[in-house]
C-alpha cells in the first residue's frame, strides 16, 4: 500500500451555512463516485477555502454527512494569490491505495481551470 491523494474544487454562489454544505457534498459525492471509494482507505481530508468564504467549515459536512468520525479533517485557509478564483473550496483527499490507483481529480463549476 502507498499513499496518494485525489485533488479537487468547487464554488459557491454565496457565503452561506446552505450553498457551502450543498457544493461541499456534491463535490465529496463525486469524488467517491469517480475513484470508487469505500471510506475504509482515506487516511485524512484537507480542506481549504477563499478568504470570502466564512459562514461554515467544508469538512463538518463530510464528517456529519458520512458519519466519518475517525478521519482526520482539517480546514485551512487558501492563499491570496491576485487575481485568483473567490468563492473557492478545495480539498486533497488522502488514501491509502495500491500502487496502480489513478486518481480521478474531480473540479466543478468553474474550477476546471485550475488545473492547467
């Protein structure tokens, strides 16, 4: 077994308890979804938002929604890169895997650009 991480992000409309919850699982949703994961082989979660994004913490959805109570989340703060995207929420979603794992990086409504 090895370690690898699966990267993704999403945006929210507005600094809400309701638009983070709601694009934080869909983003978490297909994460899963696409690298077919179970929970067993996540070894932690790392969250990092916008500094315009403050009503909620990303990671208490997934915990909650999941009922993960033994993965280690973590909320942090983005940088402040000028001209950067706002409204960002990211996450790296550390599993433990086989050496042949790809992982499906999965980016949502208008964080595609982020990876090129």
């Amino acid at each position: 077994m090895i370690t690898k991480g699966i990267r993704g992000a999403t945006t929210v409309d507005a600094n809400t308890e309701k638009e983070i919850k709601q694009a934080t699982l869909e983003l978490f949703f297909e994460i899963i979804r696409k690298n077919k994961l179970t929970g067993k082989e996540i070894a932690y979660v790392i969250f990092t938002v916008t500094d315009d994004i403050t009503a909620a913490y990303p990671a208490k959805y997934v915990r909650e929604g999941f009922k993960w109570n033994d993965v280690a989340f973590m909320c942090l703060p983005e940088l402040e890169i000028d001209n950067s995207l706002r409204m960002c929420i990211r996450v790296m979603v550390v599993i433990n895997c086989l050496e042949n794992f790809i992982p499906k990086f999965v980016y949502l409504k208008g964080t595609e650009n982020l990876r090129k």
